[in-house]
C-alpha cells in the first residue's frame, strides 16, 4: 500500500514570497501523483496532477510540481505567493494501472499575510 | 457544470444517535466515492460505488456506517449510533468513467458528535 508524507504542516509567507511545499510518498511500483488544494469555505479542488512525461508539471494559478523519481518527491512551488493562495494543500497518490482510490497526506495550511 | 453536491453541510448530534448524508454527484458521473477526514488529517476513503454496486468498502465501520446508492446516482451515507470519534467532514466525491484519475469533490458535511 502506498503512503504519503507532508512535512510542512503549517507555513506561513508574505505576499510575493516563494513557496515550495514537500511531498514524498512511498510505494514500490508506478504511481500518479496529484496536489489538491482546499481554500477556506470551499470544496477540495485539483490543482495539477502528473501521471507520464515531462516530470514538471504545470498547474492552474501559476502552480508547479516537479515529480523526482529518485527522491520519491513531489513537490508543489510558486515562485510568488499571493494572499488569495491562503489555503490548505494536499498531496496525494495512486497506483498506475491499479485502483483510482488516492491515498492523501495530511495536508499543510499555508497562510499568506498581505 | 453543476457540481457535487452534499447536504447537509453542518450538523451536531450527541453520541448514540444516528445520522444520514445526502450526496448528489456531478450528472454522468458512474463513480462516487465517500470519504473521512478528521481534522488536521487528509481524506480517508469509506466507500467507492460504481453505479448502484459497492467497489471497496474494505475502510468502512460496518458495524455502525452504512451506505447506498440505489438508482445508481445520488446517495446515501448513515451512521448509527454515531461515537465521538465519528467527528469530521464527510466528503462526497465523483469520477467520470473516461476519466476516473480525477474527482470531484463536494463542500462536505461537518459532523460534531458532542
């Protein structure tokens, strides 16, 4: 079974600072890998996912994420953060070619001061 | 589009009563999904149906939770007699069966078991 790990728990930024948020996962065979993001009051919503190809994968609201198989990493970046970004972020994976039921890691609140 | 939609989006009840979400998925979606999160934790999947037949409900308290989804759309998720530790946010979700790597989530249901 595979697992997801989100070290950031909290973060928090000034408007235009960068942000890079971690996410590594553990399991043995391929996998697809998704960052859904959660804003205040609202539902959880996909931000970008990667299943093949290019590794760096760009997402909605000028959103990246780099899939390092090496490293088993997957982390989300920003290169300027604004307040609007203040949300809750969740990295999650699946197993390709295998149920599409995502295993998600617990989430970093990341707030951004105006 | 219409979203998923959840009702009702709040409720509190004290422990040893039951209670039941209501989730209407996005039109045309054939898979819906039921899904746990406690606070401060990512969503944890219940149970998956496709169409009006169970999936996987390998993570779901039988003894308590119940689920169904007799015409194969909208759906229904009880539980009874609730405990304390049933506090979280109840989320409905939804894939299309073209595209089942990707979901829709609803707003969730914030139960409080006081």
């Amino acid at each position: 079974a595979q697992s997801v790990s989100q070290h950031n728990h909290h973060v928090i930024l000034s408007e235009a600072a960068s942000l890079e948020l971690g996410c590594n996962y553990s399991y043995g065979g391929t996998v697809n890998l998704f960052w859904y993001v959660q804003y205040p009051g609202q539902h959880l919503q996909l931000l970008l996912k990667y299943f093949s190809g290019d590794p760096l994968v760009k997402g909605i609201k000028g959103f990246e994420a780099e899939f390092i198989k090496s490293k088993f990493s997957f982390n989300l970046r920003k290169p300027s953060v604004q307040w609007s970004d203040t949300a809750e972020y969740f990295c999650a994976v699946t197993a390709s070619g295998g149920s599409y039921i995502p295993t998600f890691g617990r989430g970093t609140s990341l707030i951004v001061h105006p | 589009e219409a979203g998923v939609a959840q009702s009702p989006r709040y409720k509190i009840i004290e422990k040893r009563q039951s209670v039941a979400f209501w989730c209407n998925p996005i039109s045309g979606h054939a898979t819906l999904y039921w899904y746990q999160q406690i606070l401060g934790q990512g969503p944890k999947l219940l149970i998956q149906f496709q169409n009006n037949g169970v999936v996987d409900d390998s993570q779901l308290p039988k003894d308590r939770f119940s689920a169904e989804r007799l015409k194969g759309v909208d759906s229904t998720l009880k539980i009874q007699p609730a405990k304390l530790e049933d506090s979280a946010v109840y989320l409905c979700a939804s894939s299309h069966p073209l595209f089942s790597d990707t979901q829709y989530f609803g707003p969730g249901t914030r139960l409080t078991v006081l």
